[in-house]
C-alpha cells in the first residue's frame, strides 16, 4: 500500500479558511484532501466578498515589471499585482541570466521565515514565459535529497561508511552488486551526497528502500501534488518504475521525475524549516485600475504541514552540506586558492545534471539554502544550455547568494564583479570593491550527473 500523511484539518475547514486563491484553487479542499496536506496559520488575506473573478485571477509572472521599488505583474482586466519580489535581487538574477548567454533558466528565491518570494526570474530567449512555475527538466540528482530522506527513516547512519565503485556517468546491474576486491572507495551517506555518488545512492537504495517507500518520501515532498500558490503550477511528475535497476537508477536522480523551479525551492525550504511545508507567496497586493486594493496578503508564515521529522531533515541539512564544503560546488562557491566567497556561512545545496541525448540539451540544477546552520534564504537555479556553455546552476546560485549576504552586510562577503549597478550602496565605494576582487571563472567539474 503507497503511504500517506494523514491530513491535520477537515477538507470543509480548510476551505472556509482559504476564500480568495485564485481561480484554479477554487476546489481547494478537495486538491488538499487528496494531497494529503492541511494548512495551519492565519487565513488567504484580505479581500472584498464581492470581487469576481477572484484577486489572484490571471496573475502574469511572465510580464514581471521591475523598473520601479515595487514590482508588479498584470493581472485579470486591468488589475495589477504588487509582488513580494526585491528590486536588487531580481533584476540582479536577470541579468546573470541574460549575461551567461543560456538557452533557458529560472530563478527562485524565498526568504524561509516568512514564505515571501525574493526573487522570480525566467529567461526564454528574450520571449516571455513563467519557467520557474513548469516542471522543464529532470530532477536529475536533485532527487538524491529525496533519496536521502527516505534512507535516514529507514535507519541508514550519517557516518557509517559504504564502499563502491564506478558510477559516475551512469548505473548498471554489475555496479550495484558489491565487490570486495573492487570496490575500492568509500564514503558516507553525507559524502556520497556533496559528491553525488549514483552507486552509493543506487546500492542504498537496493538494500534499504522499495517502491513504495521512495514514493512516499516524495509525494509528501511535494511531488505530485498541487501545492497551493498565488499563480497556477504545474505539479512535478514521478514515475516510479518495478525494475530492480531502473528503480536504483531513479533513486540516484536518473530520469522517471521531473521538477518545477518552484518545487525545487519548496524542497530546499521544507528542509531548511525542519520538515515543514511552509506557504510560499509571491503576490502581496492586488489593485483594480482606478487603485482599490481587493487583495492583501497574509503577512505572518504559514505551514502546511510537518512533512517530515525535525531529526531526519537535520540530518538530511547536514548531508547539503558537503555538497559546497567539499563536494560538486566546491569550486563555484570558492576562488582558486580556496577561499570561500561567503565565508564564516554554512551554505546547504544539492546539484543535479543530466544531458537530454535527443536535443543535445544539458540541464543543471542548484537546490539549497543558506545559513544552513540559521536559514534564511532557500534558492533554486535552473539551466539549460545547448552546445558550449558559460554558466551553470551552481555558478547562478553561487552569485545570487553572494548577492544577498554582500546586501546584508556579512563580514568578507563582496558583490561579483559587474554587477555594480545593482547594488544598494554608493557609486564610490562599489567601484573600489570592484577593483580589489578577483573570482575564478574556471568551469567547475560538476561530474556528468551532479
């Protein structure tokens, strides 16, 4: 039998509490019933009883506007959304975007205590399109966090070491057979994480997990389901396939899910609030054309429900770690002699590729938050290139987090380079840091599938 998560509130309650999602929500209770979600916190917000159709209708976060302090998008008829987006960061991601000349991307950011979106930035080639609320790609082993929170239910220790050989490019059935004589490296669970060992996760997988299990874990993170938002997101998809081999090949992140910068921001921001599901919103007032506002958002955080145990998403936060201290973004969040770019910040993430063979297309990932230890923001970065590359998903989630902790002040924390117009302080002072810094702009050796 798949396993489920009890909800917390009856369907009837829920949706006295939730009068005024937008249009597609307006079953909502019948969408969280059978997600297996309940919502706890204060209700949707403010707005008349009489508003038809409802605020949050036809919210457009394809036409984002940030020339202004406010930023806005379109909304139905001649409405216009004021969205929670911060002017620096977001156009700040639009501009490594443009700049790292990709096919496609998306960025999304949320501020982890309140749900807030920071930033919500897509790039298509110049042609308007929301990204960040499709599921575009594969997991790829951004599903390794997933993974990684079903062997920590099923008992697997952090610091117990497994042996393993090959792997990098690929699993076969050879590969998940253990061999003493061959298997001549060793690593942890939290290694083989930061490093994204594909035979750790796939063999761990094999000996301590099956289908339904695997499948638990990820629908009750999100995968699935329709998790409630200000505009409509197509819910990520997961297959989980009977073959022994295909099974192990999914649970290392190959292929059978696909995943929404949206939810891969989600999955950063459960674990980084403990377990818990935490509302995200990115729409914080909506006015008609003459001015009135219909709509205010809920200012105090909100949480869906506890996804999963305090312990396991420590321990989990824990295995993220690695991942940038010494693993697959070692070198974009370091220069070449080592350095951190963000030191004295304990930064949580996962990367994720994988190569689409048909399009010749490469898609990168970067899914995290930072402090681990304190969390403030969680992030994730999606891109997708074709033929010769010149930035990544680490590269993006490594400038934008270098950004925020640059904006708020941390000690040794400085803006990349050219990105001076962006930043908040005097003209002066930020041309001279610009002149003092220096960044490696070697490619970093992600692994095939990172």
């Amino acid at each position: 039998m798949r396993q489920g998560v009890a909800l917390f509130a009856a369907a009837a309650v829920v949706a006295a509490t939730l009068p005024f999602l937008r249009d597609q929500d307006a079953s909502i209770a019948s969408v969280l019933s059978k997600a297996k979600i309940a919502v706890t916190g204060p209700d949707e917000g403010s707005a008349s009883s009489t508003v038809d159709p409802p605020p949050l209708t036809d919210v457009e976060l394809a036409h984002i506007d940030d020339r202004r302090d406010v930023i806005t998008a379109p909304a139905h008829g001649r409405r216009t959304a004021e969205l929670t987006l911060d002017p620096m960061y977001q156009r700040a991601a639009t501009s490594i975007l443009r700049r790292g000349e990709v096919y496609e991307a998306a960025i999304v950011m949320t501020e982890v205590k309140t749900g807030r979106v920071l930033v919500w930035a897509s790039y298509n080639h110049g042609r308007p399109r929301d990204l960040a609320s499709a599921p575009i790609g594969p997991s790829a082993s951004l599903f390794k966090i997933v993974t990684g929170s079903a062997l920590v239910e099923a008992g697997v220790p952090l610091n117990q070491k497994h042996c393993y050989r090959g792997g990098k490019s690929g699993i076969t059935a050879r590969l998940l057979e253990p061999d003493e004589r061959r298997d001549k490296y060793c690593a942890t669970l939290g290694m083989a994480m930061g490093r994204s060992l594909n035979v750790v996760f796939g063999r761990l997988a094999k000996q301590h997990l099956d289908q339904d299990k695997l499948e638990g874990v990820a629908r009750r993170l999100g995968y699935g389901l329709d998790i409630p938002f200000d505009v409509p997101i197509k819910p990520s998809e997961i297959e989980m396939p009977e073959d022994e081999l295909e099974f192990a090949r999914t649970a290392a992140g190959f292929w059978h899910t696909t995943l929404s910068p949206f939810q891969a921001t989600n999955l950063a921001l459960t674990v980084a609030s403990g377990g818990e599901m935490v509302r995200q919103r990115v729409v914080s007032r909506v006015l008609e054309e003459d001015g009135t506002v219909i709509y205010e958002a809920p200012t105090e955080r909100e949480v869906f429900k506890r996804v999963l145990d305090e312990r396991t998403a420590w321990a989990v936060a824990r295995m993220m770690e690695q991942t940038v201290a010494n693993g697959t973004s070692f070198k974009t969040f370091h220069d070449r002699a080592g350095r951190p770019f963000i030191p004295d910040v304990r930064i949580a993430g996962k990367t994720g590729t994988l190569e689409e063979k048909k399009t010749g297309t490469l898609i990168t990932w970067w899914a995290g938050f930072a402090p681990a230890d304190e969390p403030e923001v969680a992030i994730s970065a999606v891109v997708l290139n074709r033929g010769a590359w010149h930035i990544k998903g680490t590269h993006v989630a490594s400038d934008m987090l270098r950004i925020y902790f640059a904006d708020h002040g941390r000690k040794g924390v400085r803006f990349p380079p050219g990105l001076r117009g962006l930043k908040r302080r005097n003209k002066t002072a930020v041309d001279q840091d610009d002149k003092r810094e220096t960044r490696s702009e070697a490619k970093p050796a992600d692994g095939a599938k990172g």
